[in-house]
C-alpha cells in the first residue's frame, strides 16, 4: 500500500508489534527505520506493553515546515509473561487516577459466589472446556428464563454458543489464558472468564443453519492429512481467529480435520463439497435441518450477519444486560442454589478420531506453565505429550487423535 501526504502512521487492532520482525518480509516495511514505503509508523503491542513513538525531524522552508527523516519504534514498557513494568510510575498520574483506581479495583474484587474446580483455557482450542462451558450454561440459563410465557419463543429448543477469548491471543502471548482457580469466585473472575463488554441477544436458526455455523467455526482448524508422518500443526492461527471458534452447546458433535475447511476465517464458502461437522445430534437424534432453535449469543456475533443463522433477520430478541454479568449473575445462583458452581466441560463436540495404520505426528501450541501441563495430564481427552517449546514462548504439544 503506497500512502500519499500522510506522515506519520499509527496503527493496531491486530494485537502486533511494529517495528518488528513479523514484518519483516512485509514489502515496503523498513524495520530499522520503523517505515512502511517511506512513511513512519508504528503498532504498539497491546494491553499497554509498548509505547509508539515517531520521531520527526522538520526544516522550515520559506515558512513551511517539511519533514527530513523520521523514525518509528515500538518501545516495551510491560513485561506481559513475567507481569512487571519495564517503566517507572508517573507519580502525578498514578495520584490523580487513584480514587478512580481503588474504585474499580474494589468493585471487581466483590464476592459473587464458589467454584468446586480449577477454570484454565490451556486446552479450549482442541477439546470441550470449562471456561466456555460455563458461559454457555449461564446464557442458556438466562434464555431459557427470559423466554417462559412467551407462546411463539417458549416452544423453541434453546441453544448456546461461546468462544474462548484467552487463548494465546494472537498467538503472539503465551501467557493470555484464563486461569481461574477454585474456591471463591468475584467479578473480576467473570469478566476473566468473558473479556468483551458484549450483550446477550438470541436469533433464530434452523437446523441446517445451526451446521453451518459449526461448519464456520471449524475452520480454526488446519487440515490434517491422515497419510503424512511429518510434524502437523492442528490450529490455523494465520487465517482463523480464535474469538470465531463458536462452541454451540445443546447439540452434540464431533469435528473430522482430516478433510478440507468447508469456509474460510472470514465465513466465505470456499469448499462446497467439504464437510468437517459429523454425527451432529440434537436430544440423540440426528438434528432436524427444518427444525427452529434459539441460539444464546452475543451482539457481535448476532449482527455481524457472517455466520450462518445471524443477522438482523434472525434477531428474536435483544437483552439489555452483559454477558460478562449474565454469567456473574448465573454464579451468583448457583452459588447460591448449590453452594458452588461445577464448572466441569460436558463433552459435547470433540475432534473426531483419526483412523489408520500410520502413526501421525499432531501438534498444537499452549501455555508453557508447570500449570498447564499439570492440567493437560489431568484433563487431557486425547493423550498428550510436549515435544518442544517455539521461539515465542509458547509449548508444542504432540496430540493423539487416533482414540
């Protein structure tokens, strides 16, 4: 892209650092001087862990100012793996926000209930998990509530869908996974647990749609090929987003990898006759293409019109609350109800075995934490082992598909 009169350039949304080698082979991109075609410019990280800064230098000529050089730098200022600062306070700054700060930091250190077990999002990506599971169960909870006494929505199966949001970011930060230990449980948890300030809306989907949708997000995953011995990687981290892996709890389902993406990350048909989604059953029986279901999602999704079954079309109703509060909410009741919430994963979808004679050699990336791999051990629904760790951080882990 050639940029005209423009000086200088900043950027972001994509969780990156530039200058920096990612971008290395990017034509046009000056990673010394931190320029893309000439023009200075700069994305600084995320969550505060770079400063962007542009250095211009100007001439006055005949009373206009022109730019001679200029330089663009991403500067670290956080440590995100070890969480600490790499920059001094602003005394002046840190007084002036400080009842703003204590405020908040009381607010979302309020009890809201318990949990009976450990929430971690080390393996959300390849298997059922509790930290999607439980906000399924919430938004489920609250449908299912919302819509008693209404004659044309109470006939309708209510579905769920949820995605993991800390999972390795971009897979750019090892250490952004939800790690919710058991025992007391406050605000904080739960907006760990549902990142975005997202509110609830339901659609109406029919049974063929509700596949499609899954048909979509299967496309997190690379397509594996069941005759090949070399190393494999499972995720698509390049052209899938991992806030787009939509878990659809009240159907059951499994997710064959061997055969190609039916869509691309963007939901784009790009392989008609692809179909990843098998065995998908709603009450034991195979789902009703014809049949109308509510699906519990979030307005993003709901109007984003990508997926199959959203759009404004098919709004049956939008609520005014948060997920993030419908699920504190939700544990609040439980807690209440039963003492504590049982945030175990029901197994719902899982990747389909992969028969054969050829031992293959799977792989997948996590959290490289003594914590995760005590989790993966214990809660692992396909054998694992870690093989190795990549240049950014994160651990390799080699998974068994053939069980």
């Amino acid at each position: 892209m050639k940029f005209r009169a423009l000086t200088p350039l900043c950027f972001g949304h994509a969780h990156a650092v530039f200058p920096g080698k990612d971008f290395a082979d990017i034509e046009g991109a000056d990673i010394a001087k931190g320029t893309l075609n000439g023009v200075p410019a700069v994305m600084p990280g995320m969550w505060g862990d770079h400063l962007g800064v542009v250095d211009l230098q100007l001439s006055n000529d005949s009373g206009k100012w022109q730019v001679t050089q200029a330089k663009a730098e991403a500067r670290p200022i956080y440590d995100i793996a070890n969480k600490k600062s790499l920059a001094a306070e602003d005394s002046k700054l840190v007084e002036t926000l400080k009842a703003d700060h204590d405020a908040t930091r009381q607010f979302v250190s309020k009890p809201i209930g318990k949990s009976a077990d450990n929430m971690y999002s080390y393996l959300a990506l390849v298997q059922d998990d509790p930290t999607v599971q439980v906000v399924n169960n919430a938004q489920k909870a609250y449908v299912e509530h919302y819509i008693q006494g209404d004659p044309d929505l109470a006939k309708l199966p209510v579905l769920s869908a949820a995605a993991p949001f800390k999972v390795g970011g971009r897979k750019n930060d090892p250490a952004s996974y939800v790690e919710v230990e058991k025992g007391q449980l406050t605000f904080r948890n739960a907006a760990d647990l549902y990142l975005y300030p997202n509110t609830l809306i339901v659609v109406k989907a029919s049974g063929k749609e509700v596949k499609e949708w899954l048909e979509c997000s299967a496309g997190q995953f690379n397509q594996i090929d069941p005759n090949s011995t070399k190393p494999q990687s499972l995720i698509n981290w390049d052209g899938f987003r991992t806030y787009n892996f939509d878990v659809i709890d009240g159907v059951n389902y499994q997710i064959d990898v061997t055969q190609p993406a039916r869509y691309d990350g963007e939901c784009q048909m790009i392989n008609a006759n692809a179909e990843r989604i098998k065995n998908l059953t709603f009450n034991g029986k195979p789902i009703d293409p014809n049949a109308m279901f509510l699906v519990a999602t979030n307005n993003y999704r709901a109007y984003g019109g990508k997926f199959a079954g959203t759009g404004d079309s098919h709004i049956a109703f939008a609520s005014p609350d948060e997920n993030r509060s419908v699920l504190a909410a939700w544990i609040a009741d439980e807690s209440k109800r039963a003492g504590e919430i049982h945030p175990a994963a029901d197994n719902n979808w899982r990747l389909a075995p992969i028969a054969g004679d050829k031992k293959l050699d799977i792989r997948f990336e996590t959290s490289p934490s003594d914590k995760a791999a005590a989790f993966i051990k214990e809660k692992g629904q396909y054998p694992m082992n870690k093989v190795a760790t990549d240049d950014i951080g994160f651990a390799i882990y080699q998974v068994d598909l053939s069980k």
